[in-house]
C-alpha cells in the first residue's frame, strides 16, 4: 500500500516535472502557427506588393504562413489602429509605410500613436514615386502637362490612396509646386485608384513604381515624371519632375515593419530576423529591384534602424503638412 502510493507520487512529481518543462518550452518556441502581415491599403497595391514578396519569403524561414491581411481605410490609419489594439501574442505585425509619420499631423485623433503604440521590427525597401494620368491625356511630357492643367484647373481630377497616403502627400506637393487647387479623389489604395486612371475616371495619380512600372511600359497610362533626384535605371527615357520644372520634387516610399506594442520578445527577434534573412535572399532583392525598389542595408531593418528613420520623417512632414493646409484636402 505504502509502496504503491509512493510510486503514485512519484509518478505524479515526474508529470509535472515534465508538465512545466513543456510549457517553458511553449514560451520559447514561436511561431507555432500561422502570423498575420497586416497591409493598411488594398490588395494589389504597392504596399500589399512589398508584404507578398516578404511573406513568401518569411514564411520558408519561419515554417509558418505569414498570411497577409489587408485592412484598408483613410490612409492606412484604420489598419493600424487595428494592430495597434491587436492580441500581443507575436502572431499580428503591420507592414506600414511614409503614412506612419505623416498621419500624425493630419489627423486631429487617431486610433494609435505612432511613437508608443508599436514595438518597431525594421525598415523594408524603398521606392521612388511616379506622376502618371490616362493614357488619352493630352499632354506629352511634365512642361505641357503644367500648361494644360492650368488651362483645365476646374475639370482636373487627382486620385490618391486616401490622407496621408504617399499619394496624397505627393498630390499635396503637386498641387502646391503648381499653386492650383485641383480637385483630389481618395481610394483605399492605389490598386483601386489605379484602376480608375485605366478606366479614365480620374485624370492622374502619383504613385511608387512597384505599382505604375507596368502600366507605364503597357501604355496603359502616360508617364509624367519621377519623384526622384535622378531618373531611375528602370526607366531611364523618362524625365524625372525636377527635369520637368517642379523644383526640389522629391517623395521616397519608405516601408516599416510594426507590432503591438509589449509583444513576447521572442516574436520580436524572430521576425526580425526573418526580414534581415529576406531582405538578404537574391530571389527577394531582384523582385524588389524589379519593382523599382531598393531594399534597405541590414542595419536599417531592425528596431533603432526604423524608429530613426520614423522620427526624421515626422520631423520632415509635420511642418510641410502643417504650412500646407491650402492644398491638403
Ligand atoms: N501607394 C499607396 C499610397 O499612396 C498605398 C497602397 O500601397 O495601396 O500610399
């Protein structure tokens, strides 16, 4: 009798000896299912673009799906105040881009905030933006285009991805370099807004190149200019808008990596070092490059890489958003 309850207590201690051992091993092991990528803007889009090549490429080294999520709505700021809020398990990240910096002075309140609501992964790739319209717009290049919009102030359509998308700003810019108050269109994102350019609904959209390069080489809309400094390799016929009269017109797309904030440090370090192992997989670099895009040094996609990169973006939109109050509806 005496024995037997021995071996009974015995046999009880050894479970639960193995019991807490697996569960320290659970805290430890992650992921163990699929992880949501959360995309603020529509599928199809240049965002959504940049979370798919990632996602595959993540989700080898990983051994689980990342699923990609798009949650849309005023400018990406709907999706992420939903990551913001989300179960800090490790299992909901946010794949932001320019949006987190300039939301914060465009929107009286917002459902986040940039500098406290997130833990910060990395930075991702960034893309040069491009000015395209319909393709049966009358004018030919960035010069003509000028006179002709301000022959047509009145009629003209812009469309954008919603306020404080990149495409907003780059419209804000636009019609702040011409000094015209032609009228803005807001989308979801930029797959929608490109679809109606296509469809001649609307007369123009700046927007990055991981999106516009193949309607560009199609046809299917008239290029207008690049965003950038120099002209890019991919397209190396056309102009960039500086060389169109529109001084000092720059927007880069940069893209972030977020979670919520107090996610278990192990998810942290595990997706980071997923998207520094993506960020270095030829198949991952010459789709980006492909699509115009850049992906950054291994030292900008981590945590301090992306909150530097965040805080001088901030410091760089808010007074441009703030002086600017004229052309940003
Ligand atoms: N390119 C978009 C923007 O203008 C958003 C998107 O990726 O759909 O911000």
């Amino acid at each position: 009798m005496t024995r037997s309850v021995l071996r009974l207590a015995g046999f009880t201690v050894s479970m639960l000896i193995l019991a807490s051992a697996s569960t320290a091993w659970a805290a430890q092991a992650w992921p163990t299912r699929p992880v949501a990528l959360v995309v603020p803007f529509s599928a199809g889009g240049p965002t959504d673009t940049v979370a798919r090549v990632l996602a595959n490429a993540m989700s080898k080294s990983l051994g689980k799906s990342v699923v990609v999520e798009n949650r849309t709505g005023a400018g990406g700021t709907i999706g992420a105040g939903y990551v913001a809020r989300a179960r800090k398990d490790g299992y909901t990240f946010l794949l932001h881009h320019n949006g987190m910096a300039t939301s914060r002075a465009l929107y009286r309140e917002l459902p986040f905030d940039a500098l406290n609501s997130f833990e910060y992964i990395g930075e991702v790739v960034d893309v040069p933006m491009t000015l395209v319209g319909r393709a049966d717009l009358p004018p030919d290049d960035m010069k003509s285009l000028t006179a002709w919009l301000r022959a047509n102030r009145d009629k003209v359509n812009l469309a954008h991805a919603g306020p404080g998308a990149a495409s907003h700003m780059c419209a804000m810019l636009l019609r702040r370099a011409l000094g015209l108050q032609l009228t803005t269109v807001p989308f979801q994102g930029t797959a929608p807004a490109m679809t109606a350019l296509v469809g001649g609904h609307v007369d123009l959209l700046c927007d990055q190149t991981t999106q516009t390069l193949s309607y560009i080489r199609a046809k299917k809309v008239k290029m207008y200019g690049t965003a950038a400094r120099r002209r890019i390799g991919l397209l190396p016929d056309s102009p960039t808008l500086i060389e169109g009269g529109l001084k000092d017109f720059e927007v880069t797309v940069w893209h972030g990596i977020y979670a919520p904030k107090g996610t278990p440090r192990i998810a942290l370090d595990g997706f980071g070092s997923a998207l520094r192992q993506a960020l270095r997989d030829p198949e991952v670099i010459r789709r980006f490059r492909e699509l115009g895009g850049e992906p950054v040094a291994d030292q900008q996609a981590t945590p301090a890489g992306l909150r530097d990169r965040l805080r001088a973006e901030i410091g760089k939109w808010t007074p441009i958003i703030r002086s600017e109050t004229g052309y940003l509806d």
